[in-house]
C-alpha cells in the first residue's frame, strides 16, 4: 500500500514499499507500479510542504551529494530543498568549482566521491550515459538528473503527477510534445511513461529535429503544429536547445515562432480544459507566447511545485533503503 499523507507525522514516515532498482536512470528502468508508487509517495510528500517547518526525519544521517556539471535551476534547487525536507546532509558539486577544471575525469571524480561514502549522487552531466557510468562505478545510489540528450526521468514523473493532478488519469489522454524533438531528453522520457500508463502521444517539430524512431515507439509524429493540438488534452512545449545545436535546424528564431509556437489562437484547437506545459527554462515568443506561459490553462508553475515533492519520493524510496 503507498504511504499516504497520515504516515507523514513530524515523527517520521511509514516504511517505504520500494523499487526493485538500486538507482534511477530511466524512466525504462520502472515499472507501472512503480511509477504509480513513485507518484502516490509524491502526493503524501506535498503536505510537508504546507507546514510551517517543512521537514520530516526520514532521511536523518544519510549524505546526498549533488553533482551537477551542467547549468541548472530547477531541477538542482528542487533536489537541493527535497533533500532538506528529509533531513539530509547535502553537498552541491559543480563542475567550474570541482577539479574538472583541473583535468580530472567524471570517473575519477565518482570514484574520489565514493571513497567519502556517500549514500546518494544526483548526477547531471552533459554526456548521455553518464548515470550510467557513475552507477558502475559506486556503492551510492544514483539518480539520473539529467544526461545529454538521452533522459530526465524525474522530469517525467512530475509531469505525470502535475498531469494526474489536474485530468484524475493519465490513461486515454490525448498528449502532443510540440517542440526541440532532437535534442530534448525530457521528450525521451515522457514519451517512455506516458506510453506506459496509457496516454496517446503524439510529437510535433520542424522535419530538420524530427527523430526517427517515434513510430517504434507508438508515437504519432507531425510537423503540423495545428494537427497536433486539435483536440489535445495536454500540450506540452520543448525548449529550443540552441546550446546543443551543431548546425541549422531553421532559418530563424522568429520562423520558428511563427510555424511552431504556441498561442492562444493555436491553442483554441485543443479540448476547452486543456493544460499547458513546459519544463523550463522557457524562451518567451520561441516556444509560447507569454499569454499562454501566463494564462488560465498553463501548469507550468506547478510542474515546478510538483517537482520538490517527487523527488523528495524518489530520493525516499531509494536511499532508505539500507545498502547491500
């Protein structure tokens, strides 16, 4: 049975169920249950957040350490105030701060971290695979935030949660990813959860950032923005990743916008209670227009509210787990 918010006491919390994996790579790595698990633990974490001292001790004496070697705001400071919440002891590593600077490499890095037993890395890195890597390499549970262009599974989760929140379901749902197809590790992940609960997702991008396996994926792929949105429940939108760009995908931000933003006409096409979102950082007239980042349907600020308590369950069903 998930924990529910009456287990959350200020004395502590009811015993975790589980994962039957010792860390978070993928959302390919969970099961439905587990999913469903993850997001249910999520929604009982949401009332520490609404008390005036905002902190259980579940993870009392456990070391996380958070090791990000690409910029971030969300998803280090959702980390960061998650951990806290728990009562972990938590470190923040960043690369212009480390020895990277000096030459040193991520495995070397792990395995000097591993030596000062850590409980929990949160790894964010450039290089898809990365996770991966640092999970071969150590002892400590390891959370994927996030590797190159490859996955962003607690990004997923705490859409899954916003969505659930607002729709009651996820199964049935008619949900269009419109944006950066190809570099976005946040569209591999919601594409792997949303498919696994029972939504219909479709994909919407230039031709030039279009991937080539959504079929295989059950995924409808378009490169008509109208087509996409007609009668969507949830429109989600992608950054444009000009950082990850190596060439040109489209003559200029401004077509862009034109062909593929959203606006509220554009969005007219979608059901009359759809929502609106987008992980972040958002590009203003690139993605969305600022009347639809600010309107009625948008979930995007609650998507980052969402983002403290899903991680706060992530990081409680994995590291109260004693290590084998």
């Amino acid at each position: 049975m998930p924990p529910t918010a009456d287990v959350l006491t200020p004395d502590g919390l009811g015993a975790p169920v589980g994962l039957r994996t010792k860390d978070l790579l993928s959302i390919g790595d969970l099961s439905p249950e587990e999913i469903y698990l993850i997001l249910d633990t999520a929604e009982a974490m949401k009332e520490v957040g609404t008390r005036s001292i905002k902190k259980v001790p579940a993870l009392r004496g456990r070391t996380v350490v958070n090791l990000f070697f690409e910029a971030s705001t969300r998803t280090r400071t959702s980390f960061e105030v998650a951990q806290k919440r728990l009562s972990a002891d938590t470190i923040n590593i960043a690369a212009s701060g480390s020895s990277v600077v000096k030459g040193e490499t991520l495995a070397d890095t792990v395995r000097n971290l591993e030596a000062m037993a850590p409980d929990v890395i949160v790894v964010r890195h450039q290089s898809a695979g990365a996770g991966h890597l640092v999970a071969r390499l150590c002892r400590a549970r390891v959370i994927n935030a996030g590797d190159g262009m490859h996955e962003h599974p607690t990004q997923a989760l705490l859409d899954a949660l916003t969505i659930r929140e607002r729709k009651g379901t996820i199964k049935g749902l008619k949900v269009s990813i419109i944006g950066d197809l190809l570099h976005s590790r946040v569209l591999r992940s919601n594409v792997l959860l949303l498919r696994a609960l029972g939504a219909d997702v479709s994909v919407c991008g230039p031709a030039t950032m279009m991937l080539p396996d959504m079929a295989r994926l059950g995924v409808r792929a378009t490169t008509s923005i109208d087509e996409a949105v007609e009668g969507a429940d949830v429109v989600m939108l992608l950054r444009i990743q000009l950082e990850r760009m190596r060439g040109y995908f489209f003559p200029s931000l401004r077509e862009y916008f034109q062909l593929f933003g959203m606006t509220a006409e554009r969005l007219q096409r979608a059901k009359p209670d759809a929502i609106i979102m987008h992980p972040g950082p958002m590009n203003r007239g690139v993605e969305i227009a600022s009347d639809v980042a600010d309107g009625p349907c948008s979930v995007i600020l609650e998507q980052v509210a969402n983002g403290v308590a899903v991680r706060m369950a992530v990081l409680y069903l994995l590291a109260d787990e004693p290590q084998g």
